[in-house]
C-alpha cells in the first residue's frame, strides 16, 4: 500500500511570536502543507489575530466556507476542515474526526472566514 509523504509544519514558520506555542508543529501531507488557506488559518490562531475571521450566523455559513476548501475555526483552539464528508480537526498529529456534541451545533463557537 503506497503511504503519503508527512511533513511538519513548525508554528514559528508561521508566526514569529505566536501567542499560542502548542502545539509546537503540525504534521501534514504535502498537498496541505502547501495549502495557503490552511496556513491563513493557522496563523490566525497561533497569533490569536481573528480580525479577518467573524462569527457564524448559522450553520449554513459554516458549511459554505468548508464546502469551498476553507478552514474554520472551533472555540479559538482548533482548525476544522471537510474531508470525504467528515467534519475533522487538525491536531499535531493529524486529523481527526470531529465528535457529535453540543458544542458543535452552536453558530457562536465557530470563527469563519
């Protein structure tokens, strides 16, 4: 089975002073090492510089920047993509899937480009 190449994205590659350190990197694939929308979001987290980012009205919004190949923001801590009709979260290992709770549901926990 032929595997993907991994490679770390180091957060002070991105940010010089970031306001949040860990995690330290993230591992990534190449495609989305490259991904300029994905390094947007996470410098906006790891500088905690929301200012091109609002709050989601509604669910429709969330969807409509993730359907486009952008990436949200969950709470102020976590990047969330869509990938082959799942919901998932970036941590410094990887994705992972996102779990069904309240927290979700609710427009006000999602910073949206």
């Amino acid at each position: 089975m032929y595997r993907t190449k991994k490679e770390k994205l180091y957060i002070r590659d991105l940010v010089q002073n970031p306001a949040v350190a860990y995690p330290a990197y993230y591992t990534l694939s190449a495609s989305l090492y490259q991904n300029e929308m994905l390094r947007a979001a996470l410098a906006a987290l790891h500088g905690f510089d929301f200012s091109s980012y609002t709050k989601a009205s509604a669910h429709e919004d969330i969807f409509k920047m993730l359907h486009r190949g952008g990436f949200a923001i969950f709470k102020e801590k976590y990047i969330v993509g869509y990938f082959g009709g799942k919901m998932m979260y970036l941590e410094s290992s990887g994705w992972k899937g996102m779990p069904a709770v309240e927290e979700i549901f609710k427009p006000e926990n999602w910073q949206i480009c």
